[in-house]
C-alpha cells in the first residue's frame, strides 16, 4: 500500500536537545549528568501524561534527589527545560516536512509532551499549523507506547495504520507502530533515515530528507518562515 501519511515524532527528531539549556539545569541542581539523568526521566512519563505541571515534576525530581528547591529555582529549572527542547529545532528535517507537505501527503507531529513545553511551541512555532494533526500526550493522558495514540493519529488523519509511516528516535516506540501495522523507521539522523527509506522502498517519489530527490523545489518552504 502507498504512504499517505507521515508522522514525526517531536524530540530528537524535530528538534535537537539544546546543551547550553541542558547544561543550565545540571548547575541549577547541583548534579552530575550521571546522577541527573535518571531522575530527570523517572516521572516524566507522568509529566507527558499531564499527571504532573512543571512546579510538582521539579518538586518531584527534588524528593527523589534528597535536594530542596526554592520557588524561584523551579521557575528557573522549568524555563531551561522548555529551552532543551525548542531552543535548537532540527530544520533540515522540518525542511523535509514542509516538502512532503507540498508533495501532498498528509504529515502529524506524535509526541510524549509535557504542558510547559507545549504551551511554549505553541506560542512560538507558527510553522506547527502547517501540519494536519498534532497529537500530544499531555492532551490526551495517554503516551507512547500505547497503541492507543498511535491508532487515535492516524484515524484523525483519516488513514488505515498500514498507509503511514511513522518517525521517532525510541526504538521502543518504533516496535510497538510496528506491531501495530504502522510502517515505522528509528531516527539516528537524516544520512541514516535516508539510507532506510530507500531500503524499505518507502517515499522514493517523494523528496528525500537533506534535499534531493524528486519534486524537491519546495524543501526551502519551511525553513522560510522559522
């Protein structure tokens, strides 16, 4: 069956962590990224889940760590969390959403999100609209890898699960749209994901991520109007 639908997951795909904003949150706490890592992902299932706000995940992630947060430190270690996530967005791949919009194919964004970082996105990220759906966990209390959100995408994009392909960097998520009939690639990078296109023999009349391949005179759209 042909792809006629796309969907990207938001990050490490659509954007790239941001180290300077990561780095402001280890000196915030005090920790080595060793000790950080850990508890900064322990409850954040619960956080993508909108079960927490950023004040009771940072209140949380304090507990855990044996540490104490003033009010004005959470405020802090929110603002650098939202900045991990949209302060250095992936453009070449957004580049490539863009042409496969103008190609004609239905594209959505399927991403485990906390509340502040969304509300950040949609105050500052216009290009978001261009998109036909925006499926985000914090919404809907429910996240990758549940099968539901998955199957909830690609229904409001109007496809059966076999005629989309869905784009995420956890190896986890991708098993589990596969398993659910999605066609489904991990992303380690835009060389890597292009390699994987052309051996599933997936998009190959479409443009191809990094800007070359067929009807690729819209790949610049996007980037445009960041």
């Amino acid at each position: 069956m042909p792809i006629r639908a796309v969907i990207f997951d938001y990050g490490e795909v659509l954007c790239v962590p941001d180290p300077a904003a990561h780095r402001r949150l280890l000196q915030l706490t005090g920790l080595g990224h060793d000790a950080f890592e850990p508890l900064y992902w322990r409850d954040r299932r619960d956080y993508d889940l909108g079960l927490l706000d950023g004040p009771r995940y940072w209140a949380q992630f304090a507990r855990d760590a044996g540490l104490s947060f003033t009010p004005a430190q959470i405020e802090a270690l929110i603002e650098n969390d939202v900045l991990t996530w949209t302060a250095n967005l992936n453009e070449p791949m957004l580049a490539w959403a863009a042409a496969l919009q103008n190609a004609g194919l239905l594209t959505a964004i399927l991403s485990n999100m906390g509340p502040d970082v969304l509300c950040t996105m949609r105050q500052e990220f216009a290009w978001l609209a261009h998109f036909n759906q925006l499926i985000w966990s914090c919404e809907l209390g429910i996240a990758k890898p549940d099968p539901a959100i998955y199957s909830l995408t690609c229904e409001r994009l109007g496809v059966p699960l076999s005629e989309a392909l869905f784009i995420d960097d956890k190896e986890e998520n991708i098993r589990a749209a596969e398993q659910l009939g999605l066609h489904a690639l991990q992303f380690l990078g835009i060389t890597q994901l292009r390699r994987d296109l052309a051996a599933r023999g997936l998009l190959q009349d479409y443009p191809q991520p990094g800007g070359s391949g067929p009807k690729d005179d819209g790949i610049d759209v996007l980037l445009s109007v960041l």
